[in-house]
C-alpha cells in the first residue's frame, strides 16, 4: 500500500514488538519477501512490558531488594546514550553480584533483557515512542 500510494520503497529503521518469538519470525519473514531491508532494522521493546515481566519474575525477593532491582532497570531505561548505557549496565550487574538474591536476578535480567534476542535497544532516537501503549489500546477496541 505504501508503495502505491508513494511510489517510493519502505525503509524500515526501528520496530516495536513485545517479546514474542512468532510475532518477531512474522515481521521477519514479511520483511525480508516485501520490504526493502538492507539491514536488520534496530528492535525497540515497549518498556511496560519490560517490567511486567520482570515483576512476574522477582516475586520471591524482599521490597528492598525489589528496589534495588529497579532503580538499576530505570538507570538503564533513562541512559541518554549507548556509552552512560554500558555504564549503567556495568553497575548493575557489579551491584546485583553482590548479593546472593539479587544475582540470580542479575543473571536473568542480563539474559533475558540486555543480551537475549528480545532485549531490543534502549536508545531510543528522538521522537520515538519508548512504548506501545496507543497500539495496545488501538488493538484493545477489536478484542472488546
């Protein structure tokens, strides 16, 4: 449609997906058939969605610990740019290191999160959204 209506190729630099295996091989498949891509396009995860998570998966520790968690998370989500990124990341991962608790948590959000497939970036580009959440609530309407 794009392409008809422009009569210029799609170039897609950034998507915003959940963290989901067959949504993710979908867009792929149809990117790589229909779409001009060069390169991989840079995946973004909707940062609400980082967090459920991640609160479904640290039930067990106590509040303080909770906190910890956290702060370092929203340090990382906050880095203006890749390289206050990797420092945010490396003082998370010393300080979760520290304690017994907070390691194994260290080591899932490490994983999972910042080395994992579903990790997507945390540096947004300027006039990005950092959420899905108008998409969640435009898609909301047909689930009613």
């Amino acid at each position: 449609m794009y392409v008809t209506v422009t009569d210029e190729q799609v170039h897609i630099s950034y998507v915003m997906m959940d963290a989901d295996t067959a949504q993710r091989s979908d867009f792929e498949s149809i990117a790589v058939q229909c779409l001009d891509v060069e390169s991989q396009p840079k995946y973004m995860m909707c940062f609400f969605h980082v967090m459920k998570n991640v609160k479904k998966r640290i039930t067990y520790l106590s509040e303080s610990k909770k906190r910890i968690g956290f702060r370092h998370i929203y340090h990382i989500h906050y880095a203006r740019d890749g390289v206050e990124k990797k420092q945010c990341t490396k003082e998370a991962i010393a300080d979760w290191n520290k304690d017994c608790d907070l390691k194994e948590f260290g080591s899932y959000f490490l994983e999972q999160w910042l080395t994992g497939r579903f990790w997507q970036r945390v540096e947004t580009p300027m006039g990005m959204a950092k959420t899905n959440s108008p998409i969640e609530n435009f898609n909301g309407q047909f689930k009613q």
